[in-house]
C-alpha cells in the first residue's frame, strides 16, 4: 500500500515522512529541553520499529521513499502522549508550537 497510515490506516495527504518529522521535532526538544533529546531519538526508533509495514511513503519535504508511512497526526500524537509522561509543560508547548501541523492534518481529515 502506498500512502496510507500505518497508525490509523487512512490516506496521508500531508506526506512527509518519519524522518522529516522527527528532525523538525527534534531541532525544537533540542532548543527547548536538550536533556529530553536522547530519550526523544529512543521513543521515535521504538514507535517507527513497531509501526513499519510494507506500506510506502514518499516525502514529499526530502523526495525519499520509505517504507514507514505514518501520517503527521499520529506521529505527534504518540509524541504529544510521550512529552506528557516526561514533562505536562514541554508538552504544552508542544502542541503550541505544532499547532498548525496538527490543525492543517485535521482539515484534510474532516
């Protein structure tokens, strides 16, 4: 399958892959709580290990075809859900700061 989520199983309209997701998040832990940082790159690895299917993604940021298809709501919700556990406040922020990634996925999905 092709673009399609392996989380919730719907299209990926926003298609950018596990890799382009997790550096931008990563540049704002990085600037926002370092010491989170390594736990952060563990948790991703973990969640991707878990949700790689034989489904493909091309990026549309990079231009490189994966074989982890996550859609962007799903990857920061299960980061949301991970930032909770280590710090309420950074992921308050978190939701602030990715707002409009979060925001632009939920019209497309409406």
């Amino acid at each position: 399958m092709r673009n399609v989520c392996a989380v919730c199983n719907e299209p990926i309209f926003l298609r950018t892959c596990p890799l382009c997701l997790t550096d931008k998040i990563e540049s704002w832990l990085e600037r926002e709580k370092l010491s989170l940082a390594k736990d952060f790159r563990t948790e991703v690895r973990q969640f991707l290990d878990k949700v790689k299917r034989y489904n493909t993604l091309r990026c549309d940021r990079c231009r490189i075809e994966t074989e982890t298809a996550v859609c962007p709501m799903c990857f920061n919700q299960r980061i949301f859900a991970w930032l909770t556990k280590k710090d309420k406040a950074l992921a308050a922020d978190f939701v602030r700061a990715f707002k409009t990634d979060l925001q632009d996925t939920k019209e497309l999905y409406a």
